[in-house]
C-alpha cells in the first residue's frame, strides 16, 4: 500500500487497518513457520505498511498538538 493510500484514510480507518494489517502479519508468520510461504516478501511488504500507518498517524498526532 503506497503512502498516497494511506493519507486519504480518515483516523478511524487508518486504525482499523493498521490492526487488519498486524493480524494479517501474524498469520503470514504462523503459515509460514509451518509451511514456506509461496512469496516471503510479503511478510517484509506487511510490516512496511504497517510502518507506513504508524508513521501517518504519529505525523497527524503531532500536528494536532502544534500550538496556533
């Protein structure tokens, strides 16, 4: 998911899919331990975006403190 996504998710849905993304990770990271996942680079592309959501939702939050 590309960072241009991300900043068009209002703050209630960027956390809704920040949390849809971890889930997503631990079950790539179950399946994987247990079988080889057809494409491992999935597990490094989840834990981007998640990176990518924390990042977006760390710049709103400190834009919102920002004295006027």
């Amino acid at each position: 998911m590309k960072i241009n996504e991300i900043r068009e998710f209002t703050d209630t849905e960027l956390r809704e899919r920040e949390l849809a993304e971890r889930d997503n990770l631990t079950k790539m990271r179950l399946s994987h331990a247990i079988t080889p996942l057809d494409n491992p680079q999935s597990i490094k592309e989840a834990r981007r975006t998640i990176a990518r959501m924390q990042t977006e939702a760390r710049m709103r939050q400190l834009k919102q403190q920002q004295p006027k």
